[in-house]
C-alpha cells in the first residue's frame, strides 16, 4: 500500500531530464556531506571572503600554511575569486564561512547538470546514470568536494559547476548571455579555462539567423566585457598592473621554481605526461598494501572510462568542439611545473573532463557498451578507493 502511495509521486519526480537530474543532485550532495572531512586548514576562500565583507581585497594572513602571496607588504590570494564572492553572503550574514558546505552544495549542482546535459546530448536516462555515477565516483570529483575545505580543491568544484552549467545550456538553449556568465564564473575559479570561451562563441551563434546570431553574441560579448573589466580591475587592486602576476610570482619564489622563469613551459611536459597516464600506485608490505602517494595517480588507473569519448562520432560540430576545448584546456596542465601534487588522481583533469564527459554521453546515445560499462565499474571503485585510503590513511 506504502508503495502504490509513492510510486506516483516518485514517477511524477523522475518524470523530466530536469528533475532526474535534481535526483542525482541531492544524491550527490548527501553522500558527499555524508563523508566530507570539514577539513579546513588551506581556507584561503573564507579569508578573502570576509576581506571583501570588509572592504578590502587583502587577506589577514594565518601562516605559512596559507598558498597567499605576500605583495608590497600585503597577502593576496592568487587563486580565481569566485568561490570566496560566492560565500559573501554567508559571512556578511553570519561573520564567518563554510568552503565544506559550499563544495557539497556545488558538488550536487555539477552532478545534476551533468544528468541534464547527458540526457540533452542524447544519452538514455539509464546511460545517464552510468556516466554520472562515473562523474562523480570516477574523476575526483568527490574526492575534491569532500575536501572542499582547502582552497585548491574548492576552486576545481567550483570550477567543474559553472562548466558543465555552460554545457547543459549549450545544449539546450544556448542563450548566448547565460552561457557566458557560466564559463566566465568557471574562469573565475579556474583560469585554465578561459582558453574554452572562443569554442562557446561558435556552439552559441551556430546555425542561427543572422538576428538570432547577433543577439546571442550581443549577449555573450556583454557578459565576457564585464568580466574582463572586473578582471582587470582586480589585478589593478592587488598587483598594480592590468593583468595577473600571482601564480608567476608564486613560482619564482618556490623552491621548486625558478626565480626568473616561467611556471608554464616545455620542459615540464615529460613529468605531465608521466603524472596523467602512467603514474601507478604503490605496493607496500603493511596494511593496506596498495597506495597512493601525494603526487597522485595517473587517469589511466583512475578514470580509464574515458576511453569511451572516443565513441563519439556524431553530431561532427559538437564532437569537434569538445575535442578542442578538451585539448585547450588541458594545454596549460601539461606544461606546468607541478601535477596537482596533495592529491588521489589527478585533479588537474577537472578543467577538461567536464568536455570528455559530453563526448561520453554522445558516444553513448545506442547506450553503453560493455567494455564500457565495465570500465566505469573499475572507474567507480578506484574512485572509492581513494576516498577510503584518503580516511583512513591520511585521516582527511
């Protein structure tokens, strides 16, 4: 009888992409708050937040244990803004935030754009729900938002949300202004991804009516003015200069930099391609015997169901235009001096696996094959995997 009196309402709720995707949402967040270490040592975003509550755009500086970059006497946070504008209204509320809470609420909103936008690709409802329990448990995802506490890994879930809210609507209405407020507040939290804007320019204006074309590029290019303009503005504020000096000085004062070099160039690209397809985990001789060390481990072990972007074959244009975003946001992390390091994974893989999940669900609209299926299996297990290890070795 209990039955009978749900099964309705259920039905009624997993009725439309919409509301399926708001399920794996909420599911998404309950699990993820469920096993979230609170764990907020590196919470630079909390600092930077209450600083713009107060007016400033300096940070009262805890220690060293804080990535802030110390300029003309002052400390400024070098990474994206957004999450820390995003958890202003916490603190002028209430005096103080939360980085957890906001990378568990951000979490559940990437999980249910991403049923949305899989199932506005093409894919089945049941292929839907193979790739973003893939999503979720496959990347590091979660591992990240668990960790939401620390600035690094709530900038990529922050970052990961506003993306796949910029492919959900390119997908669907392509309004040319709400695609670019959403990769521009991705930008905002991971610069690497500015490099995907000129592909959203051709996915939003394409095969549209000269009227149609220019309205959404009006709309567009407003967007992206206001936040050049407030980019530019924000550098003015810390650095004194128009453009964005913090991860460049960050560098040069690191042991592991180089005074006067850059922290992007081609020398690193050998340990870049090592750290994503071929570090492995480690054997030891105690409990639990297989590890992974601070470095990381490589997609291939991690998130090998990725290999099913390459099913994706039709339509030509979308295919082609998550390729290119895929390679050109990934272009800068395979340069870089460091892999990510502090991590399970390899969570610079963040900025473009958001372009590869889309070429999934299009590879996946006759649904998932079984080699398929059982990559995401291994995919979804390691992901838990890494959490387990993360708990009870790490005791994060």
């Amino acid at each position: 009888m209990i039955v009978k009196r749900i099964s309705p309402g259920f039905a009624a709720l997993w009725a439309t992409p919409g509301r399926r995707g708001l399920v794996a949402g909420l599911v998404a967040m309950i699990v993820t708050a469920a096993t979230a270490s609170h764990h907020e040592v590196s919470n630079n975003y909390a600092l930077l937040a209450f600083s713009f509550v107060h007016g400033h755009i300096d940070i009262s500086w805890p220690g060293v244990w804080i990535d802030a970059l110390s300029y003309n006497g002052k400390y400024y946070v070098i990474e994206g803004p957004l999450p820390a504008l995003l958890l202003v209204p916490w603190v002028a509320l209430v005096g103080g935030a939360d980085q957890s809470a906001l990378a568990i609420f951000l979490c559940g909103v990437a999980v249910g754009l991403a049923w949305l936008t899989c199932e506005r690709s093409g894919a089945s409802p049941r292929s839907a729900l193979w790739l973003c329990a893939f999503f979720y448990f496959g990347t590091q995802l979660w591992w990240c938002a668990r960790l939401g506490g620390d600035v690094w890994f709530l900038a990529h879930v922050t970052a990961v949300a506003f993306t796949i809210g910029a492919l959900a609507e390119t997908a669907g209405h392509r309004r040319g202004w709400v695609v670019a407020l959403a990769i521009c507040a991705a930008t905002f939290a991971r610069f690497s991804l500015v490099l995907a804007v000129p592909v959203f320019v051709w996915l939003v204006v394409r095969d549209r009516t000269p009227i149609a074309r220019m309205r959404a590029l009006g709309g567009f290019a407003a967007v992206c003015v206001i936040a050049g303009v407030t980019w530019v503005a924000y550098n003015e504020a810390r650095w004194n200069l128009w453009y964005d000096i913090g991860f460049t000085e960050w560098f040069r004062r690191d042991p592991i930099g180089v005074p006067n070099g850059s922290p992007f160039a081609v020398r690193y690209l050998g340990y870049e391609l090592w750290s994503f397809f071929v570090q492995g985990p480690q054997l030891q001789a105690a409990f639990p015997y297989l590890i992974f060390v601070t470095s990381g481990v490589a997609m291939t072990w991690t998130s090998p169901a990725l290999a099913l972007a390459f099913s994706a074959r039709r339509p030509n244009f979308m295919v082609i235009a998550m390729w290119v975003a895929t390679i050109l946001t990934a272009g800068p992390s395979f340069v870089y001096y460091v892999n990510g390091f502090a991590q399970f994974g390899m969570r610079h893989a963040l900025d473009f696996e958001p372009f590869l999940l889309v070429l999934m669900a299009l590879g996946s609209t006759s649904g998932i094959p079984r080699w398929g299926r059982a990559l995401i299996v291994w995919s979804v297990l390691v992901g838990i995997w890494g959490v387990w290890l993360t708990i009870i070795i790490y005791h994060h």
